[in-house]
C-alpha cells in the first residue's frame, strides 16, 4: 500500500469530516457511550469545524490519502494550544486531532503525521506541543510516548452528555531534535 501525506487546504473540510467521524466510530465503540459518540460526531465533526481550522492562519492540518486514486485515510490537526495546563506559554501548539482509518494503522502512518507536525512547530518557533487524549486510550497514549511526549496533566472532556478523564501530554521541542 502507498500513502501520499500533504497539507490540507479550503474544500478537504469534506474529506476531513467523513474520515474524523469514522476514525472516531472506530476508536470508541465499545469504549465510550454509542449516543455520546453520535452526538459528538455530529457536533464536533463537521465540515464547518474542519473549515474554520483550514482558514486559521495559525492552523495546519494534514491529510493521508491512499495511492492511487487518493482516498482519505487520516489526517492530523495542528492549531494553538488551549488546554489546562499549569504553566501555558503563548507559543504552544496543539494536536487536536490525529485520526488513521484501523485498517491503516500501524504502516508508520502515525509517525509521519506527528513527523510533519513537529517539523512545522519547530519552523514557526514553537517550544513545546501539547494535546489531550482520553485516559483510557492505552493504544494511543503508548503511541504518543514512544515518539516523546510525557504527561503535564488532566482534563475533564466532554462527549455527547458524558464527561471523560483525559490525560494532557507534551513534547518539548527545546529538547528534542527528532521524532
Ligand atoms: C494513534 C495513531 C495515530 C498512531 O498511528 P499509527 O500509524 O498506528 O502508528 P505508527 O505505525 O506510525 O507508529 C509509530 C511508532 O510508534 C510505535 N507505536 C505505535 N503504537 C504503539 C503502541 N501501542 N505501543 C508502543 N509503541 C507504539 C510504533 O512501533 C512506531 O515505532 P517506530 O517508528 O519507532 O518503529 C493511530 O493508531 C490511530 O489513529 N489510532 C486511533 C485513533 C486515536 O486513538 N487517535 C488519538 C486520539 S487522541
């Protein structure tokens, strides 16, 4: 299988959507409540969401298509930080969102998304890359790890008419040179 990994720009906020709400499905079902997961989905994964991130200049979002004929598979949110962190600088940077198809999982699909975004934060100056990942997401969480990031704290998440623990990870770029 190829995969091609290119920066997102106006009119994927489609692609974006489909492959967020599926991913998302795909993730959680059996994990999280399956009418927290609709009405998340069809709150927080519209096309009008992925629009206002792929019109925010301080936004980037890139998106994994299948080769050939560029079927969307996963994508990555980078946009900056807010999150409740003890000491946020005004420089962080956020993934909101890293998202792969399961069939696409494990290829290093990952690694090149995180690859990519670490790349931009580190252009634009940016010291440290924050994000928030449900605590319980074991895979996921291992994942973000073994490229670096190590826990700064908690949050309370809400999905659908639930509330969820999260853990808030970071990787600080001063010290790292790759990922
Ligand atoms: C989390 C996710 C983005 C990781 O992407 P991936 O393509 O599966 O990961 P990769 O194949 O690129 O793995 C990259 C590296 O991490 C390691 N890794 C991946 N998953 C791991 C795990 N569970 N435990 C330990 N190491 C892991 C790989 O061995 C690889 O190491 P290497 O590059 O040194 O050889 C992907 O699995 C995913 O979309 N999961 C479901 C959605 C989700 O939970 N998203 C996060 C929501 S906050």
């Amino acid at each position: 299988m190829r995969f091609h990994v290119r920066l997102c720009m106006p009119g994927d906020e489609q692609a974006l959507a489909l492959v967020g709400q599926a991913a998302f499905l795909e993730s959680f079902a059996g994990v999280l409540r399956g009418t927290d997961i609709l009405a998340h989905c069809a709150s927080q994964h519209t096309p009008a969401i992925y629009r206002a991130w792929l019109e925010l200049a301080s936004a980037r979002v890139w998106i994994v298509e299948m080769e050939p004929a560029a079927a969307p598979v996963g994508y990555l949110v980078l946009a900056p930080a807010h999150l409740p962190v003890a000491n946020p600088r005004s420089d962080d940077l956020e993934i909101k969102r890293i998202y792969l198809l399961h069939r696409f999982q494990g290829s290093g699909l990952g690694r090149r998304l995180m690859t990519e975004a670490v790349q931009h934060a580190r252009r634009a100056g940016c010291r440290r890359l924050l994000l928030g990942v449900y605590g319980h997401n074991d895979q996921a969480i291992a994942f973000y790890e073994h490229v670096g990031f190590r826990h700064v704290g908690e949050r309370r998440f809400r999905v659908g008419d639930s509330t969820y623990d999260d853990v808030i990870l970071g990787l600080d770029l001063c010290e790292r040179e790759e990922t």
